[in-house]
C-alpha cells in the first residue's frame, strides 16, 4: 500500500470560533468550492458544540462531513458540560478530535484520557482524529519521538487493529499552532514517518500502511502544497486557515492534487 490508496483527509478545527449564523455562511461558501474533492479529498469541518445542528444541515447532501472537537467517555450521567459519543452520533457527526494540544495545555487532558475518549468514540461509531506533537523544549531536547512514541502507545492503547484503522491520526507540534511558525515539509515528513512506524510495530505493516496521518500547525493556503505532497502527510488539521473559504480550498485543492 502506499499514499495514493490512502484516504486523504483535510479537516478545518474552527476551535471557539463561529456563531451559528456565521457557521451556515462559512460553509454554505466552502461546499461548492470542495464538491470537485468528492470521491478524492475527505473534507471535514470540526466545529463547536453549538454548531453541530446547524453545521449538519447546512452540508446535508455535500460531500462536507462534520466533527465535533472533543467527545467524553463516559456513556451519560453525572458530567456537567460534557458531550457524550452517542449524542454526537444521534446528530449525525462523523469524527471528532480529541487530545488536541489545547486541550492538553489547558483542560488537563492526559494520554489516559485521551485513550479513554478514543475508544468511547470508536465504539459509538466515530471516528477519531486523535493529536499529538512534542513541545518546542522537547525538540530542543531531542526527545521529539519518544514523546510521540509514548503518546501514540498510550492514546491508542488497547484499540484493536481494525479500529486503529478508522482512526486517524494528527500530528500536530505544538510548537507550530497558532504560531504562523509552520514545520518544515522534511520535518512534518520526519515525524509522520515515524508515527507510521510506530503504529507498525504496534500493529502490522498493512495497518500502519492504511492510517491516514495529518499534519496541523499553521498549516495555509501558502505552504500547504509542499506539506501535502510528502509521502507519509496524508492531510491536514487546519486551524486558522479553516475560517477562510478560499484559503481552506486551497488546502482541499491542494490535496487533490496530490
Ligand atoms: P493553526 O492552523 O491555527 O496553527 O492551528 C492548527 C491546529 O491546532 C489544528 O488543530
């Protein structure tokens, strides 16, 4: 197997962005300029919460799928402010990131976690986009992959082969979100290599070979070619740029073209 018998997958991550009135015009824009990635390109739009009902409708038909940003794994009870797998399935949401950097920083998501809401949306039925990416100290450090290694052993601890394989992964260095200070296309390369590996030993080869890996982390219409056309970047998780119709076709064109 190699990259084009993999799913391309771009997914904007709108973050706490949008009020409903401006998710229907945001992607009331995006859907015809993507229609021509059907088929080819995955595309995504993960939104807040709030958004979900209306973003559904507003791409019933299209070839634009929905996310959600985070997933609880518990199946209900007492968990004030939390969002359970099967509501977001009910509504009619497809995947979900979770274990963001955001998330992590600032919510005290842990790889425990992370693991635990990974397996809860895979069993409803979602599909995750679970994140990763080393801190800028632990680059200077050079410890960039053992921080992988260890996230994406813990995260996907106990998931089998066959939900690993609905999984997808984002790579994300935190170093390079929100920063306009994007990796470099042999660094983003470097690391999604090394996640494939990973996931082999861990796996097989064939299933590894079939995990669709992003790269995020500013991450725009500019330098998305570049990034895009390595072998082991399969997509991206875009923030920022994802609130621009024309710079998230970019992206979407950009993958289709391979
Ligand atoms: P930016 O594209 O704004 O750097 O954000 C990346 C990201 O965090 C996507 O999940």
């Amino acid at each position: 197997m190699n990259k084009s018998s993999r799913k391309a997958i771009i997914a904007g991550n709108w973050k706490m962005n949008k009020t409903r009135p401006e998710a229907k015009e945001l992607l009331e824009a995006i859907k015809p300029l993507v229609a021509n990635a059907d088929g080819k390109v995955e595309v995504i739009a993960c939104v807040p919460f709030t958004n979900l009902e209306t973003a559904i409708n507003a791409t019933a038909g299209s070839n634009v799928k929905i996310g959600a940003e985070n997933v609880h794994f518990e199946k209900s009870g007492a968990f004030t402010g939390e969002i359970s797998a099967d509501m977001l399935v009910e509504l009619g949401v497809e995947y979900v990131v979770i274990g963001h950097s955001e998330r992590r920083q600032y919510f005290g998501e842990t790889d425990e976690t992370v693991n635990k809401r990974t397996k809860a949306a895979l069993a409803a039925g979602l599909k995750p986009i679970v994140c990763v990416g080393e801190l800028l100290w632990e680059r200077e450090c050079n410890i960039t992959e053992e921080v992988i290694a260890r996230q994406i052993k813990l995260d996907l601890f106990d998931v089998s082969a066959a939900d690993a394989k609905k999984t997808v992964i984002a790579y994300e260095p935190v170093w390079a979100i929100g920063t306009g200070k994007t990796a470099t296309a042999d660094q983003a390369e470097e690391v999604c290599a090394f996640i494939r590996s990973t996931l082999a030993k861990i796996y097989d080869n064939a299933t590894a070979e079939a995990i669709t890996i992003q790269y995020g982390g500013s991450m725009n219409a500019k330098n998305c070619a570049e990034l895009l056309a390595k072998t082991n970047v399969d997509g991206g998780l875009i923030g920022g740029a994802s609130l621009k119709a024309a710079d998230f076709n970019t992206i979407v064109q950009a993958a289709v073209q391979g």
